[in-house]
C-alpha cells in the first residue's frame, strides 16, 4: 500500500531564514565540537585505563620490584589526569554540597540536544555558551595532548631505562581491560 505523504510547515514555528541558518549554525558548530570531545575523551580513557592495568599488574604476586622513582613518575602522571577530570576553576568546584558540573563534553551534548531538539531559534544565553564550551574543550583537549605527547613517552623512557615493560596507549580499547 502506498499513499502520498504531504509535509507541511509547522504554523506554530515561525523563524526568519536569518534564525534558521543561526540555529543551523549553532547545531552544526556544536555536533563538530562533540565529535572532537568524543575522540579526545576517547584517548583520555584509554591512557586512564593503560594506568590502571599497568598498576594491577605491578601488584600481582610475583611481579618484578619497581623501582620508587619510576612509581613516583606514574603517580605524577596519575595526578596530572585526576586534575583534568576536576571541575575546572570558576565552574563550581568548592566546598562539599556546591554543583559541580559535568565534563565538558557532557555540557557540548546537552546544549547540542537542546538546540536540535526545541524548533525555535537558539536563545542568546545558549549561544554565548557555544565560545565558552569550546575554550574550554581547547584547553582540556591541550592538557591531554600534552599527557599522551610528552608525560607518557617520558614515563615510558625512564621505565625502558630501568628495564621495567612500557605501557602503550594504542593498544587501549576504552570499556575493555584484558582480564
């Protein structure tokens, strides 16, 4: 069966073309902002859980003794990722019982969601957000950089040097560890 399908525009929405291509703007910016934060959130867990397996094999019975400075270089590392998963500085994180909010690659999806999902122009305040969002993803994106770039091939010269297995991010499937 088959029958002619006749859509309509919504008389209950009414945007100029200016609107539209604003709103077309807005979702298109931040759909490319999430992509982005995706892939980088991607590595981040990857380099999270190559941590994490590389600490529970030093803690199996009959593992080699590592030596203090490279499991101080590994905290460093461990460190530097905790501060990156904290609230960053001016968006909430204080005293207990204070919002805290979600990671920025959370905040892109909400806002991309919202945009897309109401048929009306994006307001003034979520279009502001846009530049503030990607600033922030900017300068999450360059911390992590610079954990995969330098810090781990750092820890990986100082654990090749003591004779202790690197740990490699590239073979990291995030969600699945190797029981």
């Amino acid at each position: 069966m088959t029958k002619t399908v006749v859509v309509e525009q919504d008389l209950r929405v009414s945007m100029t073309p200016e609107e539209r291509t604003q709103r077309r703007q807005a979702i298109t910016e931040l759909f490319e902002m999430a992509r982005g934060a995706d892939a980088v959130r991607r590595q981040f867990t990857a380099l999270r859980t190559a941590v994490a397996d590389l600490r529970e094999t030093w803690r199996r019975q009959g593992a080699p003794l590592i030596p203090d400075s490279i499991q101080k270089a590994l905290d460093d590392l461990d460190k530097k990722m905790s501060a990156i998963e904290k609230t960053p500085p001016g968006r909430g994180g204080g005293p207990p019982g204070e919002y805290i909010p979600p990671p920025v690659s959370q905040r892109i999806t909400t806002l991309l969601n919202a945009i897309d999902g109401y048929a009306f122009p994006p307001t003034g305040e979520q279009l502001a957000e846009i530049p503030r969002l990607r600033l922030e993803m900017t300068d999450t994106d360059a911390k992590i950089k610079q954990l995969i770039d330098e810090d781990l091939p750092r820890l990986n010269k100082l654990m090749n040097d003591a004779g202790v297995p690197h740990m490699s991010v590239a073979d990291q499937t995030p969600g699945a560890r190797a029981k």
